[in-house]
C-alpha cells in the first residue's frame, strides 16, 4: 500500500514536470516562428499593408523602382515608399486633420530596423521634408471614385521636389493644374543605402474623429 501511494507521488511529480516541459517547448516554438517570419519574408510576396473600413481602403507598399512591390532589395539598390487612400463612394471623402499630416508626421514613410540591442526598434532614418508649402494647412480630401497617392523613393535627389498626393478618379489620374500641389525635397540630413538587415515602416492615422488605422511593412536588405 506504501509502494503503491509511493508511485502515485512520482506518477503526478513527472506529470508536472513533463507539463511545464510541454509548455516551454510551446513558447520557444511560438518565439522561433515570430523570428521565422522576419528571416523567412518570400521573396515572390510584396511587402504590402491593406485595411478596409466602410468606402475607404488603405495601403502601403514598398515597390522597386519599376514600380513593382516588393519586400526584399540589395544593399545600395533604391526603393520607392508608396500609401494609398482608395475612395469607393460617390462622395468626395475629406480627413479631419490639415493636409501636413500623414505627410509631416514623423512615423510617415520612416525606416526602422529590428535589433535586438534596440529592444526591437531603432530609428534610421526619415529622407523627406516639407517644401514650403504655404497652403498645408487645407484639409486633405479624397476624391469619389478616386484615390489619393502618396509615393516617394528611400534615397532622393538633393535637387528635386516631389508632390504628394497625386490624385486618381474613374481610373484617370487628375491634372495636376486641377488640385494643390504640395511639394516636398530631400531632409537636411541625408540618409544613407541601407546596410543588410530587416527593417519596417508604418504609422497610424486618424482618419475620422474616433477612427484609426495603423500600417505597417517589412522588409529586408540583403
């Protein structure tokens, strides 16, 4: 009776123990995929963000410099950012915030890097800012049937100016004559290719009074 109750003891000891072994097998298993994703982005897939909510779908997407998405570049090659406000009302969509935002926001088209130095987090770098416009403080508005297009490249020319948005409806982009332009140049401080790693951009933005989406991609520099 002794032996018997003996062996139940260390019946339920392993029993726990082969539990917690089970357990910690399971978070290290679930830790190594979180890393998979980073190490394993498909080359064939592009690094894109896609959130729908009511007439309005937003994007953000890496592409190469054809235009073409994609999550993984060479050291040195140049990428372009681009983020899409898709309008599928009739109406004309206006965002309650003035026109220098998502553009001006600090988080917008900026380039972070996954380390684990960093805690998973250190900024690189941002390569645009404003260029003077006089007018930014309009409310940014979205065309029925339309788009508004924001794309700009990682490393830019130092004596160029870029507008964003670019504005589409029914398929056909908007003469630019037709809306504000707003133009924007290279930062002060200009930012170098990207060395071999993986890295992310997102933001969040305040599309209405009490809504928001946040975007983000990966991507990696091999």
């Amino acid at each position: 009776m002794v032996l018997l109750t003996s062996w139940r003891i260390v019946d339920k000891y392993l029993l726990m123990k082969m539990s917690c072994l089970l357990i910690a097998a399971i978070a290290v298993g679930f830790i190594a995929g979180c890393s998979d994703d980073l190490e394993n982005l498909s080359p064939d897939s592009g690094a894109k963000s896609v959130i729908r909510a009511g007439d309005l779908t937003f994007t953000m997407q890496l592409l190469d410099m054809q235009g073409m998405p994609q999550n993984r570049f060479n050291e040195g090659e140049n990428f372009q950012f681009q983020f899409i406000i898709e309008n599928r009302g009739k109406e004309d969509f206006t965002l309650p915030v003035p026109w220098l935002f998502p553009v001006m926001e600090k988080d917008f088209f900026a380039v972070y890097q996954h380390t684990r130095e960093s805690g998973g987090k250190a900024f690189i770098g941002k390569s645009f800012t404003t260029g003077g416009n006089y007018l930014d403080l309009s409310r940014a508005g979205v065309p029925g049937h339309g788009a508004a297009v924001y794309t700009i490249p990682w490393l830019v020319k130092q004596d160029t100016s870029y507008v964003m948005p670019t504005f589409i409806q029914d398929g056909v982009r908007i003469p630019k004559e037709n809306h504000i332009n707003r133009n924007y140049r290279a930062a002060d401080d200009p930012v170098a290719p990207l060395r071999p790693g993986v890295y992310f951009t997102g933001f969040t933005l305040k599309y209405a009074e009490t809504d928001s989406v946040s975007m983000q991609v990966l991507f990696r520099v091999q």
